[in-house]
C-alpha cells in the first residue's frame, strides 16, 4: 500500500511540476535575435577570449549591433570574417589579414611543478595532469588561445608552431575566378 501511494505521489508531482515548467517556459522565454543567432553560429564557439570577449555569444551580440570589426575572431581567420561580412552586408578589405599561424601549446618537464593554473583556463580542456605533477597538452584539443602560458608561474608553456604532416596539411584555398561567357544569345558556349 505505502510503495503504491508513493509512486503515485510522485507521479503527481512530476505532472505538476512539468506542466509548471512548460507554462513558466512558455511566458517567460527570452527573446534573442535571428541575426546573432546566426553569427554565434558561424563563430568557432570555443570561447577562447582572442577577440576580446569572454565568448562567442558576446563577440556574436557586438557583431551584430556593429561594435566589432568583422576581422575581430583570430582563430577564424579570413574565411570567418567572409562569412560574417556576406552576413552582415559588409564590404570587407582583407588585404591587411593574415592567416593565424598553427600553433600549439607544449610543456617543458623540466620545469612544470603541476601547479593546475594552466588547465584551470584551458577552454577545450587540452592539458591534462594531475596536482604537483607534470602536465600535458592534447595537441588535437589545443587552439592556441595562448591563456595557459600567460598563467604559467614558470614559465614552462610555451607555443610552438605545429609541424605540417600529411595528417593537418590542406590544399590551399582555389581562387574565384570569374567566367566569362563567349558568344551571345543561341551561340553563347557558357
């Protein structure tokens, strides 16, 4: 009799706490904008504070309100800021943006006590150890972010350019080249 009457206390609950939830859902939603919805979207989301905002909704939200430069996501590289400028409706000078150097982040055992402050701020998570031992960084999960060598009481973290292996190498990104038609009208091959 007891277990029957508490399954269906809790039964009762948990009906009326989710309906109290999906009402307090419905009238109390927040209201954000498609537009910084889109531009959190295109954004790496690593929340790694390159440009100068704790994360990437931030960064999206100035983006959208025109406080920041298109070019302001250094992990992005030029394409991002394409990408944010064909969104925005911008005209965007890329002559004077260079590609972020691939970088990575690596411990010299020699001098790392395992104080913790580095994976403390790591945002991926890409250095591992554990407390008064010597730590390491996951290359794969590293985005050189470059915050754990600022925290680094001795200095043991320092960046290292990443070695091009047939692994990370890429093909260079094809130019757009413009067709142009030949012939008119019925003759026109293009």
């Amino acid at each position: 009799m007891y277990v029957l009457s508490a399954i269906v206390s809790l039964t009762l609950l948990g009906l009326v706490l989710g309906l109290l939830l999906g009402i307090a859902g419905k009238y109390l939603k927040v209201e954000s904008s498609p537009i910084v919805d889109e531009l959190e979207a295109l954004l790496p989301g690593s929340q790694c504070g390159q440009c100068g905002f704790p994360g990437c909704r931030p960064a999206a939200e100035a983006l959208a309100e025109g406080n920041a430069p298109a070019t302001m996501c250094p992990p992005g590289g030029s394409a991002l800021a394409e990408q944010i400028a064909a969104l925005l409706g911008l005209d965007l000078d890329l002559s004077d943006v260079k590609e972020p150097e691939l970088l990575v982040a690596r411990v010299s055992e020699a001098t790392c006590t395992g104080c913790t402050r580095c994976f403390k701020v790591c945002p991926t998570d890409a250095i591992v150890g554990a407390p008064k031992q010597i730590h390491a960084v996951v290359a794969d999960a590293c985005i050189a972010c470059k915050k754990c060598v600022e925290v680094c009481p001795t200095e043991c973290l320092q960046m290292h350019p990443i070695e091009v292996t047939l692994r990370n190498w890429r093909w260079a990104k094809p130019l757009n080249v413009p067709v142009q038609p030949m012939g008119t009208g019925s003759n026109a091959v293009c």
